[in-house]
C-alpha cells in the first residue's frame, strides 16, 4: 500500500478542473481600448480585480468570486484576445493590457480598485501600479515575474503546463468570437514572453501600492530566486510561498489561496471555503 501512494501524483502536479462560470445580472462586453471586453460584477462595497493568466480566462476565478463577494465589489474580466473578449492588430504587451484595464474601470466607472492577478495577470497589475498608481489600492502578485529571466528554461514542456495549454485551447475554442484563432493567439502570446517584463529595479521601485508577492512551493515556470527578488526590490513587499502547490495553487488549493487573499486584502471574516 505505500508503494502504491508513492505512486500517486503531488497535489502540486495536479491541474484540477476549471470551475463552471458564475452566474451574474452584471455581465456583458464594454467597449474599452478599441476592443470588446468581456466582464462580469458580483458582490457589494470596495472593488477588488481579479486578472487571469496567458491563454486563459475569467472562470479560472470561480473559487476565489463567491468569498470575496461577501464583502468586496469583484469584477472579473476576460484579458484582450482571451475568452470571449477580441483583440485588434496591435500586438500584445503588458502596457497595453494594463491600458484595457483602466479603459474598462473608466466605463464602468471604477476610480480605484485593488487587484489580485495570477501570472499575467499579475504582471498586468503591477504594470498598472508603475503607470496608473492612482487607480490601483492594494495588489497581489501570483506568479508573476518582472523580468524575461525570471522565467525556468523549458516550462512550456512541463506536463501540467502542456495540460493546461490543451485545456485552455479548448476552452477558447468554446467562448471565443474567432474560434480558430487559439494557435495565432498562442504564437502572439510566446513573442511578448520573449521580450516582456523586462523592468528595471528603478521601476519596481517606484511602486506605492502594498504588494503581496505570492508563489506556489513548486511553481513550473518562475525562478523561486527571481520571486525572492521582486518581493526584496518592490519597496515594503511582503512575500509568501504556498506550500505543495504549483502555478496554479488557487485552483490547487483554494482554501489556502483564499486565506492569504482575504487577509492580505483585509476581509478576514469571510470563510475562505
């Protein structure tokens, strides 16, 4: 019998299922930026946004919606290109993705808004932090890198990596205006991999917003030295590593996930689940 549960995978290299979408009255698409942004708005009070990450979309959020909707706004967005938002010619870089995001604030009339971002997503609010520090509170950074070497040579081979980019591309295939478009969207993701983030430690340090650096024990594909740097040059950063999970610890382990969310966002009275 122990042999056997030797043999079981980590929890860490498992990539549980996406959840199912969330129901919400406060959906639709606004024009922002010269595109269509696919958005939903659940909950009451202060707004918080949640970013996913490359090639995936907003239902990756479905665990962490229903906590944070106890007591928080939360507004979830498909990012340009991804899901069932489009994109137009220009090609994709963090600039413009954070510019999407005050675009889609300033329609639904959100002045400020905390950010919680996974990968991407992450890297997105952090941008929105150097160049639109006004309209962003407080900021938690999953999985994010800042620069193109903080990233593990190879990680797009790893296995949960490579079930995750089969999985999404069915899930895009399921919810996207251009249904066939997934590889074009993957080729133009991979070409902004490979010259951004490429900030400076100026840069970084030029952050106001409190940060909460946060990464999976045995995340696929950022350096755990580069997350120790970021966390180190962001002025007053706080830093946490979420044990046995991986790049996808808020699905891994939601309930460890939603803890350091809630507290770090200041909503600690709400279950995490």
């Amino acid at each position: 019998m122990r042999r056997l549960f030797s043999l079981l995978p980590d929890r860490w290299e498992l990539l549980p299922p996406t959840p199912a979408p969330i129901p919400s009255a406060r959906r639709g698409h606004a024009s922002a930026n010269g595109i269509s942004l696919h958005y939903a708005i659940y909950g009451e009070g202060p707004p918080v946004l949640l970013l996913h990450g490359a090639l995936a979309n907003a239902d990756y959020w479905g665990h962490q919606v229903p906590v944070l909707a106890q007591r928080r706004t939360v507004i979830v967005m498909d990012s340009r290109g991804h899901g069932r938002s489009t994109r137009d010619a220009r090609p994709f870089g963090y600039d413009l993705m954070a510019d999407d995001v005050i675009s889609l604030m300033d329609t639904l009339g959100v002045p400020r808004a905390d950010v919680v971002g996974w990968s991407d997503g992450g890297i997105v609010a952090l941008d929105l932090a150097m160049r639109h520090p006004d309209r962003v509170g407080r900021i938690l950074a999953f999985a994010v890198n800042t620069r193109t070497s903080g990233t593990r040579n190879g990680a797009i081979m790893n296995p949960t990596i490579v079930s995750f980019i089969r999985r999404a591309g069915q899930e895009y295939k399921a919810h996207s205006a251009t249904p066939r478009d997934y590889g074009v969207l993957v080729m133009q993701i991979l070409k902004m991999w490979s010259s951004e983030p490429n900030w400076t430690d100026d840069q970084l340090k030029t952050i106001a917003s409190p940060v909460l650096v946060v990464d999976g024990e045995h995340d696929e594909s950022i350096k755990r030295s580069h997350v120790d740097y970021i966390a180190a040059t962001i002025p007053g950063a706080e830093l946490l590593i979420l044990p046995d999970t991986s790049h996808f610890a808020f699905l891994q382990n939601p309930g460890l996930f939603n803890s350091a969310m809630l507290r770090f966002l200041g909503v600690e009275s709400v279950r995490a689940l």
